[in-house]
C-alpha cells in the first residue's frame, strides 16, 4: 500500500482559534450557488431523498423487528474498517501515536459479508455505520462494502463518516478513481464530511460533492468553528482531547465523577461495534481495546455471538448496574443510549434474560 500523507492544517487548536469566518453572503459568493441548508454559524444538513431505515419515531413501534426475539433490540451496526487516518485532529486520538497508533489495518469485504448475510432473514431493518476510528475511503473495499449491505438489506440506512480528502483526491488507495456518482451507485444514503480547516477548504467540499444533495443526505460539519468547547466526549480515558496526552490523576478524578453520573451504559444492549479485523467490541468509544471482546463474525456467525456471548452477556450485566464498577467504562461519559427511548425498551428486553444467566 502506498503512503498516506498526513494533513496538518488547520487541526491545530491555535489554528482554529485563528480562523476568519465568511459572513454567509461571502460564502455563498465564494461558493457560487447557495440552499436553503447553508444558514449563519451552523453545520449544514442537505436532504436527500431516498427512504431508508427505520425513523426515529417508528424504532419504537411493537413491529420494529430490532425487539423480536432474534435480535433482541439491536438497532446499529458499525463497522470499523481501518485504524489508518490522514489527519492528526486535536480531540483524536490519532493525534498521539503512543496511545493510539496510526496502523494501516483494513478490514475485508468478507467481514462485512458474514454479518450481513447473518442478517439477511430475520427482517433486519435499521442502520448501519462506517467509520469509527480511521478514515474509510482508505480502505480499497469500502464500496464494495456499501452495495453489499445496500444489495442484500435495501431498506436499511447506511451512513459513512469522513474527512472528505479522498472524495477531494478522487482516487482511493488500492482501489483507483472515486466520484460522485460511485457514492450514489453505492447505495449510500448519508454521507457526514468533518472539515477541520477553513472555509476555502469547505467551499472546496461543497462543490465537489454537490451532486449528492437531493440524492444521498449530505451533512457538513464546520469542525473549525468548535475552539476549545466542552462537548467531546472522554475517549473511554484514553486521551485527554484538550491536551492530547494520557489523563493525570485529576482528569480521570473528573471523568469517573462524569461517568458515575451517567451511571448505566446500553451501547453493548442497541449497537454491535465490528472492528477491523472482526472482532465484536463493547462500543466506539473504547479506543484503547482493553474490554474483552465478545466473539469474531469471522468464526460465529454474528446472531449467536449477540445472543450468546458469554462475555459481552457478563459486561452488559455490569453496565445495567453501574458503568464506574469496569475499566474503562469508569472513565466514560457517553450517554451509550441512556438517554433514548430505543435504549431503554432494549434494557427492558435484556435485563431478564440477563438475570437469568446468574
């Protein structure tokens, strides 16, 4: 594989501190065309229009397959498909190769096959993800990936998160030329691009992906705007995000006190995380990979292993009771869908079974 070279501007804090800001007028000027989406100091959101996935509101219908008995309220898959990135950004952990190194793992196609095809007769209808931990479009499968999902399990949505630079590039490693239009034969059907540079280079971004809008549901991020604000999550301990170092004792005093007010966690009850070599993991904020892991899709089909796991089964009983009683759970402060009625339904639905196997 051939090197990636590693952007560096404007991830720097002192950087984004810097930045001028286009008053929307000069955006939209610079930008040549304006909608309805690019409004004053937001992130801008472009509806697309393909129905896929369930809503919001319908997750919680009786019907909603992700609460039968086969899949027991699984209601996201996500798929880690590299550890590799091109960008260094101040709150990653990329950011510090001692605690999180930039390896150029990638995940196969047959990966997500085996977890598709597990899913394929039980009515599966929700979401899946692509991202988590490295950029996707270096991985040369990711296409692949998206029809194969899109192919097998079409009414699901399919959402990707990424820096943009390869769709800028136009070309991804191992793979070859990249568009547009390869996006929407895909089956994609939302795209999010964090830009953490400038205006210029989200002006760049926006035009280049412009024929998504009204096809594939497109969200800009303006990451470059955010400063030193408090909404980043902890990392599961790993990386203090305002220093990019490991956390001192006073820092993992306060992120046990957040996580003791958080209290439970369902993220292992509603989400599967797939890593990049199979491995099903507790969740996407658990960088570290200290949890044990609840079984490889490669080896056990993906149903039995979210069933019967019998060590995701011993950390989920834990997290019912209180997040703070496991390393690294104690040290984090996502809300692991603690906060959404899909969550709690899950809870309900699991908290028997679990009782059951003590």
């Amino acid at each position: 594989m051939s090197k990636i070279a590693v952007r560096h501007i404007g991830d720097d804090r002192e950087l984004i501190r810097q930045q001028r800001l286009m008053s929307i007028d000069e955006f939209t000027k610079t930008l040549g065309w304006t909608h309805p989406s690019i409004q004053e100091g937001s992130n801008w959101y472009f509806e697309g229009i393909r129905e896929s996935g369930k809503s919001k509101e319908s997750i919680e219908s009786p019907e909603n397959t992700v609460f039968s008995d086969e899949l027991l309220g699984c209601s996201t898959i996500e798929f880690n498909v590299t550890d590799l990135c091109n960008r260094r950004c101040w709150m990653c952990p990329h950011t510090n190769e001692e605690l999180f190194p930039n390896r150029p793992d990638m995940m196969q196609l047959s990966t997500v096959q085996n977890v598709v095809d597990s899913l394929k007769d039980t009515g599966y209808v929700n979401g899946f993800i692509f991202g988590s931990w490295g950029e996707p479009f270096l991985n040369p499968n990711i296409i692949e990936m998206i029809s194969y999902v899109s192919e097998n399990l079409p009414e699901n949505s399919i959402n990707l998160y990424s820096n943009g630079d390869r769709l800028l590039k136009g070309s991804i490693p191992g793979y070859g030329a990249i568009n547009v239009q390869d996006i929407i034969d895909s089956g994609l059907t939302q795209l999010d691009i964090d830009i953490y540079d400038n205006d210029e280079r989200c002006i760049e971004v926006l035009n280049n992906l412009k024929p998504l809008i009204g096809t594939v549901n497109l969200a800009v991020h303006r990451r470059y705007t955010q400063g030193d604000h408090s909404g980043f999550v902890t990392r599961a301990g790993l990386m203090d995000p305002y220093t990019g170092e490991k956390p001192t004792d006073e820092v993992r005093q306060d992120n046990k006190r957040r996580a003791y007010k958080v209290k439970h966690c369902y993220a292992p009850l509603t989400g599967a995380f797939i890593d990049v070599d199979g491995s099903w993991r507790a969740c996407c904020h658990e960088w570290g990979r200290e949890l044990p892991i609840g079984g490889n899709v490669n080896d056990t089909p993906f149903l039995e292993l979210w069933r019967n796991s019998e060590s995701m089964n011993e950390l989920r009983k834990t997290l019912l009771t209180q997040r703070t009683l496991i390393s690294p759970c104690d040290q984090c402060d996502a809300a692991g869908g603690t906060r959404s009625p899909s969550g709690h339904r899950a809870q309900k639905l699991w908290k028997p079974i679990l009782e059951e196997q003590q």
